[in-house]
C-alpha cells in the first residue's frame, strides 16, 4: 500500500512517506482506543474504531491514480512462458 501511494504523487515522496509510516505507528494507538473505548462503552462501540482506520486505507486504494502503469501478462503468456523455461533447463 506504502509503494501503491507513493506512485501516485509526482512530487513531496519524503512528507508523503511520513504521513503514511505515522499511520502504521498510529496502528499501536489505535489499538489502545480500542481498548479503552471498549472498556468504558463495550467492545463493540471499541471494535467501530476500526471502521475509521480501515476506511482511510480504502481512502487511499481508491484516491490513488499511479503514475506508472504496470505491465499485464495473460495467463495464457505466462503460462507459455513457463513451459518454455522447463523445456530449456
């Protein structure tokens, strides 16, 4: 996901970066909220926690525009290829 939205931005990769590894250190907190909202109000109020952090990440699967196209292969390519490798070892 890190690389995912670092091929989207042109520019800034260092902030971009940041911001994205601060959310994994976040993940440690997050769990802690969890924790305590689901000690004052339930585990189920603690356990919607999640539905925000998840939903960041969804965030940015669909904001993400990659600047770089990977390249496809069928199956039927890769396939060939395969039995082309065995026949030559």
């Amino acid at each position: 996901m890190l690389s995912f939205a670092l091929n989207s931005v042109a520019r800034h990769h260092g902030p971009c970066s940041g911001i994205l590894c601060t959310g994994i250190i976040g993940g440690a907190l997050v769990s802690l909220a969890v924790g305590w909202l689901g000690d004052r109000f339930g585990l189920r109020t603690g356990m919607s926690v999640l539905y925000v952090t998840l939903g960041y990440v969804l965030s940015v699967g669909i904001w993400a525009k990659p600047l770089v196209d990977n390249a496809t292969v069928s199956l039927r390519e890769l396939l060939g290829s395969v039995m082309r490798r065995r026949g030559a070892g």
